[in-house]
C-alpha cells in the first residue's frame, strides 16, 4: 500500500514538478497577468452590469449595440431551440462557448444571461493575460508589455466589447495566439520545429470564432513550412475542423455548414448596404478601435421602442478633451511602430505575418464599410498593439513608453466616460415593460410595479389604444405604453406602509363583478387595508 501511495506520488510530482518549476522561473511575469486579470475582471464585470438586459435577451434589440447580433449570439449560448444558422461564418462558436456557459450556470447557480456576463469576464482575463504573454515573447520588457497589455485594456474595442458574450472577444483570442505560435516557432532550432500536429491545431483554433481569422494559422503555415508540407497541415486542419463540426451539427442540428463557397455569398447582403467613405473607414479602424469620438442617438426605424448608435467617424477626438490627448498619442504611437515595423532587423517571419494580416483585414472590412467596421475592433486591437510593440524593441523605446502612459490614462478616461454615458442612455429605451423593468432595477429601494397577472380590460373589438391592463392588487395602467397607477397605504403621519404591488399574493382577494350584456366586467380587489373597482365607461369603444 505504502509502495502504490509512492508511485502515485512520484508520478503526480514528475508531472507537476516541471509546471512548478515554470511558475517559480517566470513567478514575476505570473503576478503581473494575474494583477492585469483581476484589474479587467473587475472593469468588465461592472461594465456588462452597466448595460440593460434586453441588449442581451430581446431579439428586438438586435442591431441595437453598435450594430451587433447580440441577441442572436445569447440564444446561441444558452438554448438548444436557438437558431444556430450564422454559424457557418462561426464554425465552432456554439461547440466552445455553449458547454462552457452552461457548466458556468450550474457551477454558480446562475441564471442564463448571469452565466453569460460570467463567461465574459472570464474570456477577458484569458484576452489580456494573452496580451501581455504575446509581448513577452516578442522580447518586450515586463514593463514594456504591462503598460502595452494595459493600453489594450484601455482602447474602445476592449472597454466596449469585451462586456459583450460574443464572439469577437474568442475571436480575438484566436489572433493573438495565433501571433504568439508565429513569435514562437520562428525561434525554435530547425531539428526542434514545430511538429506538423502543432500547425493543424493552430489553423483550427484560429478558424474555429470566427473563418476569416484563420488567415493568421494559413499564414503562420505557410511562412515556416514547404509548400508539400503546408498543402498535408491544411489538409488535415480542413479535416478536424469538418470532424469537430460534425459532433456540433448532432448537438446543435440547424448549423450551418462553414467549409462552402455559401458561406461567403452570403455575405453579399452586407456588402451592398456598406456605407461610409474611405475617410470614415480609415478614421473607424485605426482610430475609433482604440477612441471613442462622440455619440448620438438616432431613430431606428425598424425598432421604434429603440435607438442606433452612431459614431462621429471623421472627428476621432471628439468625445471629450481626454479624446484629444489619446488621439495625438495613439497617432505617435502608430507611427513609431511602422517606423520600427519596416526597418527592424528581427521578427522576420512575424511581420510578414502581421502585415499580410493587417492588410486583409483593412481591405475586407473596406469592403463592409465604417458603420460595420467597429464591430470587429477586438479583431484588429491585437494587430494595432503588436505593431506598436515593434517601437519598444528600438532605440526610441522610452519615447514610446510615455506616449503609451499618456493614452492609458487619455483614452482610458475618455473611453470609460463614453461608455458610461451611452450605457446609462440606453436604459430609458425598449418596451414600456422593459422600461418599468429596468427603472425597477436601477432603484431597488423604490416602491416598483409588480408587472405580473396581467388582466386586460376592454370591449369586445376595440382598438389597442382602448385596451386597459390590471395587475394583481389592483394596480393600473389605462392603455399600452403607460405606467399606470399603483395604490399607496400610508400611515396618519404619511409614511409609506405598503402598496399594491407588494401585498402579499395570498393577502389578496381578486373577482369579477358587473356582468353586463355587450361590456367588459370589472374586477373587484379586496385587501386588508382597501377595495379598488375598475372597469370600463360607455365613452370607450
């Protein structure tokens, strides 16, 4: 017995001792991320708190955030009953995302859209401890990649996307492993390579969000292997990838299928509806991804309960002063990193990478136009931070340094203001119900509806502006789109004692009463402190 407890000892301690030995070799980077997580943990989590739940769960506020299917992308990963059929432009979205919302929920006893919001917190810890590890391999200092993770964590895409529980978050994700296995395999010896198993799980994680981001895993490919060899890993990437969605399609049954030439045609509906100029393109993807300029809200004609969201493309500081400063250091900053980009001696294999990378994504989304651009600015913040950290491998290292504090603390600011600002916006729109549901929400301690047992009151054929609704206890509302009246019990000195909407269920007493021909009847509440009696009068049709 003792000799088994020893083996199984010796074992777990062969198993775990190189892993200790990492953490205590590299213990001062593992601190940093885990101080970085914990920082971006906490800002979105309150962020995704900050936005009402129907952006989440309405589908009638699709479009709603900047553009995005977020409704959609909920229903994905949280029900089965979803349609999954988007999904072929996002190969194993729901096979990733799904199992790990839901052991979420369960794990933590949360509701679905909690377990999302959870989710997302969770992807922004990965995202930026992915970050500062991408830097660090590119041989960047720990305060070179700290301040640089940080200006990530700072930048517009980050502050308002990684609230969301989208893909882009994954996506991006995918990017930048994808870049750390480029940074990676072209210091490795030639005789310890990479093996071809390597490349196929690289080009699979990168194709696996969102298909367009597989051009970081063709090309890490295709930059360090013979073309023979590149043509086996694509091959066999096409074939776990299939195989991978097959075990989705029994799950998840209406997915669409990715590997077609479908799923690009289909894209042609975005394409004739792009809108904005070149200007506007350019302004959305090299600055808007890291500076929100200002806002407005604009009518939504197909959803009249809610707004758009429409950005000032062609004035990049125009969303505070804090604006201005980011601008003119975000600006410096990206020349700094072109300039060190195209005259460095190192990373041969990642600039090609990169570049080719940058330059796809650029002439893709040129073709979306500026309004779909910021959608996917979790895509392109990875590529932006990865040509600036070229800056930080030259001589003008501290230049870049005081230009990235500048933009944290500039952009930061300006970006959290924003988006506080919109957000906080947002919950005087949607539904009359959603509203009264969301004003209940931001104030717990006030005396809210209890928005259940609807009655409706009305004559037989009226209109739907002659309809009332009654709520159990006798509260009120006269017509749609009001928030009615609500019965109030105070005591001799006018103190609230209660209302309505929180007596008790069982303390309440609810009755048809006044049966006559061609009317609707009245509904009679009785309680312990009152009688209420409504119905209908001969003005109404």
């Amino acid at each position: 017995m003792n000799r088994l407890k020893a083996i199984n000892f010796n074992f777990a301690s062969r198993w775990a001792s190189p892993l200790f030995r990492y953490i205590r070799q590299y213990r001062i980077d593992v601190l940093i991320v885990v101080g970085l997580a914990i920082a971006i943990a906490i800002s979105t989590y309150i962020g995704t708190y900050q936005l009402p739940a129907p952006i989440f769960t309405d589908l009638y506020a699709q479009d709603v955030w900047f553009g995005g299917d977020i409704p959609t992308v909920f229903g994905n990963i949280t029900s089965l009953n979803s349609d999954f059929g988007r999904n072929n432009k996002h190969p194993l979205f729901p096979l990733i995302v799904f199992p790990l919302v839901f052991l979420t929920g369960k794990l933590f006893h949360l509701d679905p859209l909690a377990a999302a919001r959870l989710f997302a917190v969770g992807v922004s810890t990965l995202w930026i401890g992915g970050l500062y590890a991408l830097f660090r391999v590119m041989g960047c200092y720990r305060l070179d990649a700290t301040l640089l993770s940080l200006v990530g964590a700072a930048s517009a895409a980050s502050i308002f996307w990684l609230i969301i529980p989208e893909s882009f978050p994954l996506a991006s994700l995918t990017f930048i492993l994808g870049l750390i296995f480029v940074t990676l395999a072209q210091f490795r010896p030639h005789d310890q390579s990479f093996s071809g198993a390597w490349y196929i799980a690289i080009n699979v994680i990168t194709v696996s969000i969102t298909i367009t981001n597989s051009m970081v895993g063709i090309l890490a490919t295709l930059v360090n292997n013979h073309w023979k060899k590149a043509i086996q890993i694509f091959i066999g990437s096409l074939l776990l990838a299939t195989f991978l969605w097959i075990l989705q399609r029994i799950v998840f049954t209406n997915s669409g299928f990715p590997f077609q030439p479908g799923t690009f045609i289909g894209e042609k509906k975005f394409v004739a509806t792009a809108s904005g100029g070149t200007l506007s393109f350019l302004s959305a993807f090299f600055y808007q991804t890291m500076i929100m300029p200002a806002t407005q809200f604009v009518d939504f004609a197909i959803r009249p309960d809610w707004v758009k969201i429409e950005a000032n493309l062609l004035a990049p500081a125009s969303g505070s002063v804090w604006g201005t400063a980011a601008m003119a250091s975000w600006t410096a900053l990206l020349g700094l990193g072109l300039w060190a980009f195209a005259t460095i001696k190192r990373h041969n294999k990642l600039r090609i990478v990169l570049g080719l990378t940058l330059l796809a994504q650029m002439g893709m989304h040129s073709i979306y136009g500026a309004d779909e651009t910021f959608i996917y600015s979790l895509h392109f913040i990875p590529l932006l931070l990865t040509l600036v950290a070229f800056s930080l491998l030259t001589r003008l290292r501290i230049a870049s340094l005081i230009l990235a504090a500048i933009l944290i603390v500039s952009a930061g600011i300006n970006n959290r203001t924003q988006f506080t600002a919109i957000a906080a916006n947002l919950w005087n729109y949607g539904t009359p119900q959603q509203q009264v549901e969301s004003q209940i929400k931001l104030r717990p301690a006030d005396f809210g509806l209890r928005n259940t047992g609807h009655v409706v009151l009305a004559n037989p054929t009226s209109s739907a502006t002659n309809k009332a609704f009654h709520d159990i206890g006798g509260s009120f509302s006269p017509q749609p789109s009001s928030f009615g009246v609500s019965i109030w019990v105070v005591d001799r000195q006018g103190h609230i004692k209660t209302t309505s909407d929180r007596i008790p269920l069982n303390e309440i007493q609810q009755q048809f009463t006044d049966f006559a021909p061609q009317k609707a009847p009245k509904i009679l509440t009785k309680t312990k402190y009152y009688e209420a009696s409504w119905g209908s009068i001969s003005l109404w049709n």
